[in-house]
C-alpha cells in the first residue's frame, strides 16, 4: 500500500501551483484505481491547515470547503485513513530513539514527520508519495516524488536516515 502527504493533496486542490496538474492526476488515479492507498491522519490535518492559510496559498480554502475534498476521498472505496494504534507510543519512541543510537537528534520540525512515520509504519505502508525530501531520512520508507517526475532529482539527502523502528 502506498500514502499519499499533505504536500500532494495541497497541490492537488491548489490550482495556481505548477504542480497541480500532475498532483491532481495522482490523486485521482489513487481514488479511481483498485489498488489500497492511505492517507495518515496527521496529513490529513496538515493538509487541511495548509490550503486554510492565508500565507501559504493564493486563494485559501474555508476549513469545511477543506473538509469536504477529504471527505469526497474518503469515498474511495480503496482509500483508508490512517491514525495511530495501540503500539504508537513504542513505535514513537523506537524512531526517536533510532536518532539517539547513532542517527542525529530529532529536531522540533521532525516531530511531525517522525509521528507520520511511526503511523505508516504501524499499519504496514512502505511506499510514501511526498516531495517532502525530510521523509526520506526514514530507512524503511521509500519516498517517491510524483510532482516533480522521475526526470527530477533531488539533491542527496545527509545521512540523518532513522532505522525501521520494530520489527
């Protein structure tokens, strides 16, 4: 199974970005194909902050006009909103503690990354689609980048790669 970030949903909705119509078309081939796709509740609430704000967008959506695009999604018959379950504290804690065994230290703008890791991992997603390169310093996550195309190459990320959290 395969997630999708707030970043992607952002531009997705977000008609004056470059972006939108590859991040459009992604979201509705999830929505329209067969094969299970997620979205981790934590996005979900990102992505609603982000396109609600007026700094951040040309034209910010109101919150219920941001709420119902997730709710239309949620009709995806193959679409499954992910949150926490009950191993999310030592799940947490083994990411976090990944970065004191050896990995650099967690840092405040990591938190939220590091708590949409632990929910990915929980429910078994390996495959994240995000142009978020921060979500990459997670070893068990393979972060794709649908917006920018597989011509684009990012820069290499530093070696702040955290390991899988629980086996």
């Amino acid at each position: 199974m395969r997630a999708v970030d707030a970043g992607v949903l952002a531009c997705a909705v977000n008609r004056y970005v470059p972006e939108h119509p590859r991040a459009s078309a992604v979201i509705e081939e999830l929505a329209h194909g067969g094969s299970p796709w997620a979205i981790p509740w934590p996005a979900a609430h990102a992505f609603v902050r982000a396109v609600t704000h007026p700094h951040l967008v040309v034209r910010p959506l109101a919150p219920a006009e941001a709420w119902a695009y997730l709710e239309r999604l949620s009709e995806s018959a193959s679409l499954r909103m992910l949150g926490p379950t009950e191993r999310h504290v030592e799940t947490v804690a083994a990411i976090l503690g990944g970065a004191a065994a050896g990995a650099p230290g967690v840092g405040h703008a990591d938190l939220a990354a590091a708590e949409t890791a632990a929910i990915l991992w929980e429910h078994g997603v390996r495959e994240l689609l995000s142009a978020d390169r921060g979500m990459r310093r997670f070893a068990f996550l393979s972060v794709r980048d649908p917006l920018h195309g597989p011509e684009w190459s990012p820069r290499e990320m530093p070696a702040r790669r955290y390991r899988a959290p629980l086996s």
